[in-house]
C-alpha cells in the first residue's frame, strides 16, 4: 500500500469540505430526499445519485441536499422536497433519476416549478 503524500491529503480535505458544505451551512435553495425506508426501496437511492450528479455539474454552491426520513405518504415515494429561499416549498411525488434531472434543471436553476410531478406546496 502506497503512502499517502501531501497533495492527496489535501485533495481529500477539499473533497470532504465540499461534501459538508452540501449538508451544513447557508444556502438559499434545499433540496430534501426523502430516503425512510418506503423512499429507498421505492428508488430513492438513484433519485439522490442523480441529484448530486447534477449538482456536481452546476458547480453551484448555494444549494444545499439533505437526507430526510419518510414523510409518511409511503405510496407517493420517491418524494423530493424543493425549499428556494422566499418562496413555498414544493413536494415533488413518484420521482426517478430522469425526473429528479429535470427538477433540478428547470425548477432548481431556473425557477419553473414542474407541475406534472408536484404533490403539493406546504
């Protein structure tokens, strides 16, 4: 096994950095994926792949993903929940990899609430 030298070491300590400012600290927009148990074997999993994949590619840092529990509306999972700053959150119901895309695309980014795959505002 090969030692580990300064540059990875700090590579590492950048990657985690980024990693946790996802969780903590400010943000203006949140993204919830639901993942109880109902969520995770409904799809979340590949829901929040998808999620973070998209984040990755936005390079955006004022966007926060959180892991929650179930919400209890086991038969709508995957939910996704959309907090923007000064606005109503927006549940989103039955999400795949290719719907949680575009949430993110043109609700996230560009402020178009997608209205076939909402349940609700709360």
């Amino acid at each position: 096994m090969s030692k580990l030298t300064i540059d990875d070491l700090k590579k590492i300590k950048e990657k985690t950095a980024k990693e946790t400012s996802l969780r903590h600290g400010e943000a203006n927009i949140k993204l919830m994926v639901h993942m109880g148990t109902c969520g995770i074997a409904a799809g979340g999993r590949d829901v929040m792949n998808a999620l973070m994949d998209e984040l990755a590619k936005s390079d955006r840092q004022d966007i926060r993903v959180v892991a929650s529990g179930c919400m209890g509306m086991c038969s709508s999972e995957p939910n996704v929940t959309v907090e923007v700053q000064g606005e109503e959150p927006i549940i989103y119901q039955h999400m795949d990899a290719n719907k949680m895309r575009q949430v993110f695309k043109r609700h996230v980014l560009l402020g178009e609430v997608q209205t076939d795959f909402a349940l609700a505002k709360i």
